[in-house]
C-alpha cells in the first residue's frame, strides 16, 4: 500500500469515527430529557484559532503566575497541549447550557434555588459559572460516550478542558462549559507521555 493511499484512509477513517462520535455525544442520556448539549467537529481553520489561543492564554497564565517554577510549568503545560492538538488530525467540541435548570432547587450548584443560581453574576475565571449540576453530568455523559466509541475504533484520544476554554474565548458553540476531544491516527499516541508534561508537573510539585 503507498503512502498516498494510507493517508486517504487514514483521513476518512478519521472522519468518519469523528461524526460515530458527535452521533454518541448526542444520544447519550440526559437529565430530565432536557437537550442542553452542542456538538461540532471543528473545522481546520477552527483548529488553528483554538492553537494559537491555547498559546496565548498559557503565555497570559505564564506572566501572572507569582514564581518562576509556577510560571515554567503553566508554559509548558499550555505550550504542550497546543502543540499536541496542532498534531491531532481533529477536534470534537461538546458544550452544555449549564445555566439552564430542571427547577428541582437541588442545592448542587451551591444556591438554594435555581432561580437563584441562574440569575446569579457570572465568575470570571475559564469557565463562566455557576453551572447546573445536571448539566454538568449530562456533558460527562457525552463526552465519555464520545471516547468510548473513539476507543472501540482504536482512534487515539484524549480530552482537553484547555480547547474547551479556547472554543469559549473563540465563541465557537453558543454555551458553556465546553470540552474538547483531539484525535489522532499516528502510529504513536501523540497524547500521551509527553517530556515537558512531565516536567511541568514535577514543577508544581516543588511548590
């Protein structure tokens, strides 16, 4: 087989597992029958907007991090998972409404009621909360359907809360909080046991 074929189907086989995937994200189980998800195979031009922002915000971590081990490891720690979904051979994105609430005043997002928590201001922080319990359990039930089947065709994958953070700055779904899912058909993981994870780890160890 040439190496011009192999890469066709690698690319279609790719595609393919991608839609089996975002198919997955949506019929997984969701609380109270409430379809709150959204779910996008990024576009390749997408995929270069999440890159470079995932750069740019590691930088801006980077500079405010208050000593210099701190600021190393969130440089190589941002720098690493960019470069990893610069390799990929595509993202899925999976968001959730996490402010819509069922009304069942469960006390789980920290409010007593969820008339409360909805009209609440949002935090600032990655990920603009408060979110809805349910909503949160509903996206964890979608993404993992979504590996599962990534798994079952031997895919390699992994999941990013970083991409979810760039497709939120980028507005790339209508909602919040957003995962997103790299894959990749190389012969090695490209993911996983990466050197300047490791060390960036290690480096907020010694703080």
């Amino acid at each position: 087989m040439s190496e011009k074929t192999k890469l066709c189907i690698d690319k279609t086989a790719v595609e393919i597992v991608l839609k089996l995937m975002a198919l997955a994200a949506h019929t997984a189980p969701k609380s109270f029958a409430m379809d709150c998800l959204e779910v996008e195979i990024s576009s390749e031009s997408a995929k270069k907007s999440i890159v470079s922002t995932m750069r740019s915000l590691g930088e801006l971590k980077s500079a405010s991090a208050k000593t210099d081990n701190k600021a190393k490891a969130i440089s190589l720690d941002w720098s690493s998972d960019a470069e990893a979904i610069e390799k990929s051979d595509g993202i899925l994105l999976i968001g959730i409404r996490g402010t819509v609430a069922p009304g069942v005043n469960c006390g789980a997002c920290g409010f007593p009621s969820c008339a409360e928590m909805v009209t609440a201001p949002r935090a600032e922080g990655d990920f603009p909360g408060p979110f809805c319990m349910y909503r949160l359990l509903d996206l964890g039930i979608a993404v993992s359907s979504a590996v599962g089947v990534a798994a079952n065709h031997f895919l390699d994958n992994r999941m990013f809360q970083k991409v979810g953070i760039a497709a939120i700055k980028l507005n790339l779904l209508q909602c919040a909080p957003i995962i997103g899912i790299g894959v990749s058909s190389s012969a090695k993981n490209i993911f996983f046991d990466r050197k300047d994870k490791a060390i960036a780890a290690s480096l907020t160890k010694t703080e």
